[in-house]
C-alpha cells in the first residue's frame, strides 16, 4: 500500500493529515482526527508506515497517551502498532510474494512498501501471536526464518487427475 493509497483511506475515515516540521525524535501525532506527519522523515515508505501507525491509533486508542511511563499509556501504543503491521504486513500478502518469488527480507519489504524495519518488527509480532509458524490455507507460513510451504493434499489432486 503506498502513501498516497494509506492517506485516501484516512481522508475516507474524516481525518485530516498534515506534514509538518517536528521535533526530530518525533514521527507522528494523533488527536481529535488530525494526523500530524514529521516532514523531516525523508522516504515515503516512512512516512507510509508512520501514517499506518498514526491511524492505528485512530482505531485502537483513546485519550491523551503521550506519557510513555504509564503502562495503560504504552498497551496503547503497542495495539496502535500492531494494528499498523496487520494493515501493512497482511499475511496473505507474504503468501503473494512468496508466490511471486520473491527471495529476501528487502524484496518482501519493497513489496509491501515498508522498510525493512517495519518489516522485521511486523514479523516479530505475527511470531509473538502465532508462535513459529501458522496456517493459512494450503499454507504453512514460518516466521524464522521466513518461508512458505505449500501443502498438497496428493490423494485430492491424483484423484481429481485420474479420476475423470
């Protein structure tokens, strides 16, 4: 998902973004359906990710949580996060990529349009939710080290081939 493909789903959601000058160890702001955007971050794809996360917080948080000693506070910032990687880093997007043979983190990043940070993060997570690997569908998606195996169900397939 590209910036501009992120931002017409926040303005479809009644948030306004702005790209402003911030204190550089600031990425983003949310409140009250305004996103603030550091200008200073120098890549789209940074932006892209920053912009997922501020609207994760649209959807997943409330209140002032600037205070990041306030372990509420933090909960919060991590659901945000969490919902920017599952917005971004969708699995059924790894599957996509594994079937376009892609071979390494920064093809998958450069798929997905995040940087390889975001990335490596996102994957952290699906392995803190699912464990090592996962299924989906006709797949067995493993998260260290990243690969996809397809499943075949032979007995299926070599009926549906002789059997006609």
């Amino acid at each position: 998902m590209t910036y501009e493909q992120l931002a017409l789903e926040v303005y479809q959601n009644n948030i306004e973004i702005y790209e402003e000058c911030m204190s550089p160890r600031l990425k983003g702001l949310y409140s009250d359906n305004i996103i603030w955007i550091n200008e200073l971050i120098p890549t789209d794809i940074e932006k892209t990710c920053v912009l997922a996360e501020e609207f994760g917080h649209h959807h997943t948080t409330s209140g002032d949580i600037l205070d990041q000693c306030s372990v509420v506070n933090r909960k919060q910032e991590f659901r945000a996060r969490t919902w920017a990687y599952e917005k971004l880093v969708p699995l059924s997007k790894i599957l996509q990529a594994q079937k376009l043979h892609l071979s390494n983190s920064y093809e998958l990043a450069d798929f997905l349009n995040v940087t390889e940070d975001f990335l490596d993060a996102a994957l952290d997570w699906y392995k803190s939710k699912y464990g090592s690997f996962v299924l989906i569908d006709n797949f067995t998606l493993y998260f260290e080290p990243l690969g996809v195996l397809e499943i075949f169900d032979w007995f299926e397939t070599s009926f549906l081939q002789y059997g006609s």
